[in-house]
C-alpha cells in the first residue's frame, strides 16, 4: 500500500514537472496547469 503510494505520488510528480515546463512564467490567461487539472482527459494527465 505505502509502495502503491509512492509510486503514485512519482507520477503525480512527473506529470506536474511536464505540465509546468509549458508554462512561461508571464501573466497570461491560458494556462496548461489550469487546463490539465479541468480537462481529466488531458493527454498530459494520462501520463504515467
């Protein structure tokens, strides 16, 4: 259970790291975090 865990939180971790590497830093109103985390279907939330 704990190892189940950690290697989800791994995933997690990696997704979040792809997703943020798209973002610019700028003030703007698209956001890939944001869209991700709306958007279950993503292609970038189904990674593992």
């Amino acid at each position: 259970m704990v190892k189940q865990k950690i290697k989800d939180l791994k995933r997690l971790e990696k997704t979040l790291r792809s997703i943020a590497s798209q973002c610019t830093g700028k003030e703007v109103p698209d956001c890939p975090i944001i869209d991700a985390l709306q958007d279950p279907n993503d292609r970038l939330a189904l990674q593992s």
